[in-house]
C-alpha cells in the first residue's frame, strides 16, 4: 500500500514563481473543446517529496498546502495531499493545471477533491517505483467523513506511470472512468479496488464512462474514440481531427498551438520538441553560431533565463553539473565547463533520488575528500541495521564547500557541540527541496551551530527548531544569507534571554554583529548560563527507509 513508517519533516513552502504558460478554458462538451492556448504567465510553485511523512497535525497540514499551492497553476514536483480534514476549504486548488511528478492523496477525510482543472500529471517521478496517481484510504472509519468522489473531470492525459485506487470506502465512480484513455502507457493496467459500494451510475449521455452522475461530469474521451490515422490525440472522430503529435491530453485542433497541454516542453504556448538551442546553424557560412533566441529547458517549459538556483548545462537547467563537469560563472551566468584535467571531487548525497537514505557507517567514507554534495545530507535516528558511526570520521565533511541540496541534521553525537565539521560549507543550494534547503531539528546538546563559512542559501526554508540549548541564532544575518526572510522559521530553541551574555563572549573582539556563529570555549561561559558539556562520545545511528519509489526528472 505504499505506507512508511512517519518521520517529523516540514514539507515545502516556496511562493509560486512566474513562467511562460499556456492558458486553457474549461472544457464541458463529452469530446474535449477548448479555445485555443495563448501564450500567458503562469504562477509555477514547487511540489514536495514527503510520501506519508508529515508535521503537526491536520491544521497545520492545511496551512502547508494552502501557503505552497494558493494561486498554483504549474506543479513541478509532487503533490501530496495527506492528512486533511473534512472541515477544510480547498478550493485554492482549482487553479492547479498540471503536474509534472505524482499525485499522492491518503488519509484525508474530505468529500471531494477540488482539482476540476487539472490536465496533465507528466509522471517524471513515481510512488512505489510505478504510480503517478495514488489515492489510498481516504475515510475515517469511526465517522462519516470520506472522500466520495475525486473530480478530475479535465484531467485526460497521465504521460508515464500508472494509477492506484485502492481502500476508499465511500469513494464512487473511480471503475467508471476510462483509465486506458488517460494512461500514455498501454502496458500498465489500473489498478482499483475495494472503493465505495452501491454508487450511482453515470448519466446516460456519458456512454459509461463518468466521473459522477451527472451529466457534467462525463469522462472527455481524446484516445480510445480516434480514427487509425491519429498517433495519440484527436479532437474528434474523424480522420482529419487528429492533435498535433506534440500535444498531451488532447486538443482543440490539428496545430502545435491548439494543445491542452505539452508532451515535451512549452515554448510561449506552442507545443514543441525541443527548446531554442544555444546554437544555430548557418547555411550559408557552414557554421555554428549563437541562437539570439536561445531558451533553456526547465521542466517541460522553455525559459531566457534559468531559476536563480539552477545551472545551465548546454541547454537545460540543471540541479547539478555531471561528474565530467564543473560550475562556473561567466558573466552573471553559472554554466557547466569540462574540467581542465580533474574536476573539484562531487559526491552522491543522501534522501529521496540516492541510494543512501542518511549518512551512517555504511557509506561515511564516500564523502572523503568531496568538496561537493550532489543533492542532500541527512542525519537522522532510526534503528537501523548498520553499525554505530564513530563520530571522528564526521570530520571528512571538513572539506565540503557545496551542497546542492538541503542539509538535514536531526542526530548528532552529544560529546559534539556544533556543526563544525562543516566550517568550509560556502553555499547550500535548495535544488533538491524537501521543504527546506537547512533543517537543524531536536539535537538536544548543540549549543551553536558553527557554519561560519556559510555565505548563501539559494531557495527553500531554513528551519531551525527544538534544540533547547542553541543559542546564536540572532547572531546571524539571516536575511543576508535567505532571499527572503519569509523563508526564515527560527523558534523553540533556547530562550534568547538566556544567551545574551554568552552571544557577547562568543562574538569576541573584532567580529562584526551578526557574525558570531560558534560558542566561547566552557572556561569563558559566563556564571550561571552555562550549558553543561556531553563528552561521553553517542555514536550516530543509521537511518531506516523512507518514502520509496521517487524517480528523478530526466
């Protein structure tokens, strides 16, 4: 069924960004008809990699999801809709289009889901290795609350991955719904099962096929109803209504321009297999020559200029620069260039997309010498099978300048009390969010955090809470290091009253305000607020599994 075991982690809160977009108007005939896409900006906002993991409770689940999708047309990423009351307003989810990973929807009480507009799920990641639409358990056996119907009247294409209904007590008319027209993949069955009983049936004009009983709520058909001369979509029966081959979800007619939504990636409205390339050849000089129209690929839309947090490798933007290759910057704009002999060390980290799920003693040697984290760090407690980690050997991190990903510390040895160990860290990136780009959660000894090299945090939270002896947090300029101070959550550590006087030690003669990032040594703690030192060495426990089955965007 796809359920892990939970862990304590905030999901992703990132405002919504403007990109280049088709519009579509709603469709409502039983054959899909829209007006024609025009180029337009559409708000486009991360989705999250959290599986059946959440924080807090059900209000608090509300909140993430309304913060990250109110005004959301382009999800890039998953989304995860887990825990939501019955009581709740989703309707900020209407304007949701598309999404380019999965969409997970479990344990939620709520009797529709407001996603009336939704097209396109692309399925560049899967759940349990093979999902792109995953709807489990959606009910609350002890009440009447449950999901009753799930709404995707406009969704008509699912371009990789297969579907999972399975458990919903009360959930009708999912086995009315025509699945294989919405599937692109002709291999893969659907799988659903064990639903609501003694539903409605669909209206008569729908031909059996509904997403509820009305007459509104007819299946749109773009697939299965198409003549032999089509090669995917049509806007009609007839021979001569097939879609554009480069249309996904179907059409309004036969042109690159009429697509509900792209198959490969959206240049200002127009359906297209590949972006504008930075090279052009001229026929007449038999040359190479710069594009002046070049546009990079990000996700399925064609962008001048790649999100402040990427790097463009020849046509794409890209989290990181392959191992043959090495960032630089070349007038305001960070590229990836050959190394010139051996590049700078990158390493594989750790979480969602990696085959280690947290640093432990099985895998602590990789990370020697590696002056660059390709994707995420974590540090999390779990019963594991690997040996304990002796703590000495966290110093190969000493070397770690880069991570472009998050960094998550939840574990850490008591004897330690900072994060010293990464003192070179110059830049943590956010190219690989899980709500947060650095996340230091519950480590009951550290009493600083120690990354005085620490010069930016490109995208993503920083989330900083329930250490009860961290003390030189507002010793930093935070805003300096954020591109926002939105993306700041900073509470329930030590009392600010109680590190005052020790702040003032610890920042010492000749260090700016707002730069002390470690603790004096215990002989300079001042009488009566000092912390007590751990030495006894606790080893750092191995991680047990998390969510399964993500596979990174190509």
């Amino acid at each position: 069924s796809g359920c892990v075991a939970p862990v304590t982690l905030p999901v992703a809160m990132v405002a919504p960004v403007m990109l280049p977009l088709a519009m579509v108007a709603p469709v409502t005939p039983s054959v899909a008809m829209v007006a024609p896409v025009t180029p337009s900006l559409s708000p486009v906002c991360a989705g999250t990699l959290n599986g059946l993991s959440v924080t807090g409770d059900a209000q608090h689940q509300y909140q993430t999801l309304h913060k990250m999708y109110n005004n959301c047309e382009i999800v890039m990423g998953n989304l995860e809709i887990v825990l939501i009351d019955h009581s709740q307003d989703l309707s900020f989810l209407q304007t949701i289009r598309e999404v380019t990973g999965y969409i997970l929807i479990a344990m939620n009480v709520f009797a529709a889901l407001p996603l009336p507009n939704l097209r396109v799920i692309r399925g560049t990641q899967f759940y349990e290795d093979r999902f792109a639409l995953f709807v489990l358990l959606n009910y609350n056996p002890n009440a009447t609350h449950a999901l009753r119907q799930l709404g995707l009247n406009q969704l008509t294409e699912i371009l990789a991955g297969g579907v999972y209904i399975e458990k919903n007590a009360q959930l009708c008319h999912v086995d009315t719904v025509e699945w294989r027209d919405i599937m692109r993949d002709t291999r893969l069955e659907p799988l659903v099962r064990d639903n609501g009983q003694g539903c409605a049936p669909c209206h008569e004009s729908c031909g059996g096929h509904c997403w509820g009983p009305g007459p509104e709520d007819c299946q749109k058909l773009t697939k299965t109803i198409c003549a032999p001369q089509c090669n995917g979509r049509c806007f009609g029966r007839a021979p001569n209504e097939c879609c554009h081959e480069e249309c996904a979800g179907g059409c309004t007619g036969p042109l690159r321009t009429d697509c509900f939504a792209c198959r490969h990636f959206n240049d200002s409205g127009s359906c297209v297999p590949l972006c504008p390339q930075p090279l052009i050849y001229n026929k007449l000089t038999f040359q190479l020559e710069p594009n002046p129209d070049t546009k990079y690929q990000y996700g399925g839309v064609c962008v001048r200029e790649c999100p402040h947090n990427f790097v463009v490798d020849q046509s794409s933007c890209v989290r990181a620069c392959p191992n043959d290759k090495m960032e630089v910057e070349k007038n305001g704009l960070k590229i990836c260039e050959p190394c010139a002999g051996l590049c700078p060390k990158a390493c594989e980290g750790t979480g969602a997309g990696s085959k280690y799920q947290t640093v432990d003693s099985s895998n602590i040697d990789t990370f020697i010498n590696c002056t660059k984290i390709l994707g995420n760090l974590d540090f999390l407690i779990t019963g594991g099978a690997a040996p304990p980690l002796d703590p000495e050997k966290l110093n190969v991190f000493r070397t770690v300048r880069e991570i472009t990903g998050y960094l998550n510390i939840q574990s850490w040895p008591k004897h330690m009390h900072n994060f010293s160990v990464f003192s070179n860290l110059e830049t943590i990136g956010g190219r690989s969010l899980r709500g947060f780009s650095l996340l230091i959660m519950k480590n009951e000894n550290v009493t600083s955090l120690g990354l005085r090299s620490l010069r930016e945090v490109s995208a993503g939270r920083v989330y900083i809470t329930e250490n009860r002896r961290l003390c030189f947090l507002h010793t930093v300029h935070w805003a300096r290091l954020s591109r926002s101070r939105a993306d700041l959550d900073i509470r329930n550590n030590r009392p600010r009253s109680k590190c005052r006087a020790w702040e003032g030690l610890g920042r010492g003669r000749g260090t700016p305000p707002g730069n002390a990032w470690v603790a004096p040594e215990p002989s300079k703690r001042p009488e009566g607020r000092g912390i007590k030192g751990h030495h006894e060495r606790d080893p750092v426990q191995p991680v047990g599994r998390g969510t399964r089955g993500q596979k990174e965007p190509t």
